[in-house]
C-alpha cells in the first residue's frame, strides 16, 4: 500500500533520513521505532508531503504521491498526527473534528454527524463543546487521533500518539488504535512506549541516525544487536550477553 | 440559528429599519450611516482577518480602488452610478485576489501580510496621486444630480437605507461562515494552518478566495461614498485611517464573530460623539479637540487591555456559536 524506497532528506550537512526504504501492507499495522533524532518525524513528514525530500519516492496504492502538498497527500487518504499536537485551540472539539470531516462532504449536517461519531470512538463525546486548548494531553492526543480519523484515510500515520500519557491511558488509546486497525485502515505509528509497540505492531522498523537499521517481528527486534546498541551505546550488546543484570 | 437567535435578529433588524423614523434629525440620520457604513466595512475587514486570521493594514485600498473605479467611469464615461456600482465590487475582488496570490505564494504570513496589505495601499495613494485618470491630488468630483436614477438622494435616509443593506448582506455573509464547510476551513487555517493542511485544506486556495470575496465586498462601499459625498481624493480612497478604522471595529467589537464590527462600530461613534462635546463642558477649555482624543484613546486602550476578544468576547459564546448540527 505504502512504499517508501531510497527517501533521503538532509538539512544543511546532516542526513536526517538517508536512504530509508520501508513498505506498509493494507491492513497492516507498522512501527517506526529510533532513539531520539533518529529521523522518525522527519520520515512521517516527508512522506505527508510537508517536507519535501531530497532524494527517493513515496508510493501509494502505485501512485507516485513524492512531493505532493500535504492536502493533495490527505486527498490520495493518508492522514497524520502531529507529534507536538496541533489543536485548532480557540475552536470547540466538535469543531476541530468537523474540519477533518468536512474533507469528504460539504454538508454541516454530515461532516457533525461524522465528527460526533468518531468522537465518541475515541472517548472524547463528553468533551465536544469544550474548547480545544482547554483539554489535557490526553484529550489532545485523542482530538489528534479523531481529526486525522475524520478525513477516512486509508493510512494513518501516528507520530507518538501515546507520548506523555499515563500506562491507562496508554491502554486506551492502544485498544483504539487497534480497533482502527481492524476496522480496515493502515497503520504506521512511531512510538516509544515499547508496551504499546509490541502488543500492536506486526512489525517494526528501528531507526538510528536517518538509516534503518533493522526490521522484523517486534520480538526479533528487541533482541537484535544492532537496536540494543543504537539504544544502550556501542558495546551494549556484548556486555548484555555476558553479563545480564550487570550490563 | 435557534429560535431565540431568530426573533433577537428579527427585532434587531426591525430596530435598524425604524431607527429613522424615530429619529428624525438629519444629525440622527447621519450618524446612524456613519456607524452603519464603518460596520460594513469593518465586516468586510472581518471576513479575512477576524475569520481566517488574515490580518490586514491596508483593507481601505478595496475601497479606494472601488471609490475611483466608480468615479471614473461615471464621470468620465459617463456610466450610470448603478451600473459602475458591480465593477467597483470587481476591482475589489480583482485587488484581493491579485494581493491574495501574490503574497501568499510567496508564502507571506501574520505581520509580512499586513505589511504587504499597508504597502498596496500606500502604493494606491501614490498612483492615484500621480496618474492623470484620477486626477492626483485634485481628486474628482461629480456633478451634483440628485435623482434616484443617478444613485444620488435628496433625503439621506436613503443612503442610510443603503448602508443598512450593505451591513445586513456582509453580516449575512458572516453568518454563513460559520456555517459552512469554506468557514470551517477559514477558521482551520486562522487557528493553525499546518494542521489545517494535514486535514486536506488547499489552505492557499481558500484564503485567495477569502481575500477575493472580502475585497469585492469592501469594494462596492466605494460607490455609496462617492455618491453621497460626490467627491473622492487619495487620502481619502487610500488613507491608512479607514483601514484602522475597518480593523478597530472588528477588534473593538470581537473579531471573528458576526455581530461584533457592529456593536464596535456602535461604541466606537456613540463615544466619538460623547467625548467630542466633553472638552466643553470644563470650564476654561478653549480647544475641546486635543482632549477629547486623549479621552477616546485612553478608552480604546481600556477596552484592547481589558477585552482582548472585544465586547462579544463578554457574552463568553464564542465556542458555542458554532455548535451542533
């Protein structure tokens, strides 16, 4: 469905993603894993067309989506959150929600029936009339969450949905985005909450300085040499062999 | 809208078509079509800056164009004010669409874009101070004629009447952005334009078409100047002093909400006219005028300070007025 092949993207002298080659399957759900500046939201961002990338192509569903603005991405149905949320703040929930809803019908009427349903998907029913800036990081997260979820994409990209939030919390949005997934959208999330990542993701890319350095299986990956050095420092991996707990 | 919403409209409306006759004085008159026409304008202001965040300097450069595209053709070519008043409203539209591409390909944003408004407009003065069809700094005047078919009247109630149709259709217009999928999108884009993007909005393309529609709107006031003054000149058309006046209303009133160019409009002339009269009243104050503006200013500074959303901002309604279905 989605294929990334040979994307790179650098700013000034530093390659924040070189020569990063990734595919998602329909139906499936994918995640992008890295330490931080890894590249991760680079990738989403250059994929979303709101960077556009130096080298490499964007594939979606055989098209070639490389480069496009981000409202002609959103058109061909891949949708994104921000990692960093982007409420629409002096509008109410409902409000922010009908924006996502208004990209598939120009009727008020729809786009708030639209809006009211993928709400109370993602437990945010009781907060429709509160302005967006007035929700915690949690709401936030969910208005992301419900926005992007509005413009029924195909694929959606998560940048660190679950970030900042309480292991409830975490549980919740897991358990929705997974009944996203069934419910037949494409998923490529990055995260860090590696609870969440293993009980979701089919399989999982790691990054480490704009390349990727392995994928496979999330169980495979937590054990793979080269991610325990990309995360614990080069060494890392021997020393947890010998030494286990001592490492 | 509720039915609460419609009755408190319809009396409202009833209100500003009686308003003449309960009033009869032509001072009475007069200052109804100054807060009506101001209201007017600074809706047309409020369209682009109050609902999608376009804040212009120089909104007053859609009115000069429309002011001297309706005198010219007029007076020297001898077309029927009714008939010139459309074109005026095109050159607007024609003026905002080109500063509209121009300043957002190139990617101008928040006070660039104010810059860039004030900057077209100065540019207008100076054209139309120089350029021989408008006559610089003479200005044109028309021909006193006053028949209806020439869009002129004898009683200015009808030019109150006319700005009150103007004010109604602009403020209908506002209300429909907040009831529609191009309003919702201005708002997005006002409120955050890389998300608004992520959602699909070619946000380019729709703030064009605001800047476009608001510029023929405050276009087509320059006809009714140039017909009820019979006279228009650069500084009047091209004076940065409308376009503040356009934006005070709307900021003083609450920018982004139907009602509140006219409520600023209201408060700003009913206190005009208040502190104009304060001077004399204190003894031993030969020039009233230089306090009077010390007055108004320090109002206004209380008002910005104290009510940064403006008077709507006190009824609290601003994220219900666009509610459910």
């Amino acid at each position: 469905m989605l294929e990334v092949s040979g994307l790179s993207k650098a700013f000034g002298g530093l390659a924040a993603v070189d020569q990063v080659s990734l595919d998602v399957g329909s139906n499936e759900i994918v995640a992008l894993i890295g330490p931080n500046g890894a590249g991760k939201t680079t990738l989403f961002s250059a994929i979303a067309g709101f960077i556009r990338p130096d080298k490499g192509s964007v594939r979606f569903l055989g098209r070639d989506v490389t480069g496009l603005p981000p409202h002609r991405i959103c058109a061909c149905g891949i949708a994104r959150t921000f990692q960093i949320t982007q409420p629409f703040a002096r509008l109410s929930v409902l409000e922010n929600v009908m924006v996502g809803a208004y990209h598939t019908t120009r009727v008020r009427r729809e786009a708030a029936a639209r809006a009211e349903d993928v709400a109370r998907q993602v437990g945010l029913s009781r907060q429709l009339d509160m302005r967006a800036d007035a929700l915690t990081l949690a709401g936030r997260k969910r208005l992301e969450l419900a926005r992007a979820l509005a413009t029924r994409p195909k694929l959606l990209l998560l940048d660190e949905v679950m970030a900042g939030l309480n292991p409830i919390e975490v549980e919740e949005i897991v358990s929705m985005v997974r009944a996203i997934g069934k419910a037949g959208v494409a998923i490529l999330l990055i995260e860090h909450v590696m609870q969440a990542v293993v009980s979701l993701a089919e399989r999982v890319y790691v990054l480490n300085n704009g390349r990727v350095i392995a994928d496979g299986p999330p169980a495979a990956i937590a054990t793979d040499p080269h991610v325990i050095e990309a995360y614990l420092g080069h060494g890392a991996a021997a020393r947890l062999k010998r030494g286990g707990a001592h490492a | 809208m509720s039915r609460q919403g419609l009755i408190l409209t319809g009396v409202g409306v009833l209100a500003l078509i009686a308003y003449p006759w309960v009033f009869r004085s032509n001072y009475a008159i007069n200052v109804g079509f100054l807060v009506l026409f101001a209201a007017y304008l600074g809706q047309t202001w409020n369209i682009a800056g109050g609902f999608a965040g376009q804040t212009s300097f120089g909104h007053v450069v859609f009115f000069g164009v429309g002011a001297y595209v309706s005198a010219i053709l007029h007076t020297t070519y001898g077309v029927n004010p009714w008939l010139a008043w459309p074109f005026s409203a095109l050159a607007g539209a024609c003026v905002g669409w080109l500063i509209g591409v121009l300043s957002y390909r190139a990617g101008l944003k928040g006070s660039y874009f104010a810059l860039i408004t004030l900057a077209v407009a100065e540019v207008g003065r100076i054209l139309a101070n120089s350029v021989p069809i408008t006559r610089g700094g003479l200005g044109i005047l028309v021909r006193a004629d006053q028949r209806a078919a020439n869009f002129q009247f004898k009683d200015p109630v009808w030019f109150y009447y006319v700005a009150l149709a103007l004010c109604l259709l602009v403020m209908f217009i506002a209300w429909r952005l907040t009831r529609t999928r191009f309003g919702a999108r201005l708002a997005a884009i006002r409120e955050n334009e890389d998300a608004a993007q992520a959602l699909g909005i070619d946000s380019f393309r729709e703030k064009v078409k605001c800047l476009t529609l608001s510029g023929g709107l405050c276009g087509a006031g320059g006809t009714v100047y140039v017909q009820k003054y019979l006279y228009i000149d650069p500084s009047i058309a091209f004076g940065v002093d409308k376009s503040v006046e356009m934006l005070l209303v709307s900021l003083i009133g609450g920018a982004g909400t139907v009602l509140g160019p006219l409520i600023g409009s209201g408060v700003l002339h009913v206190m005009g006219e208040l502190t104009r009269d304060l001077g004399n009243m204190l003894p031993g104050v030969s020039n009233a005028q230089p306090l009077s503006i010390i007055v108004y200013g320090a109002i206004l500074i209380a008002i910005v300070a104290w009510l940064p959303d403006g008077l709507m901002g006190l009824f609290g309604r601003r994220s219900k007025e666009v509610r459910r279905a």
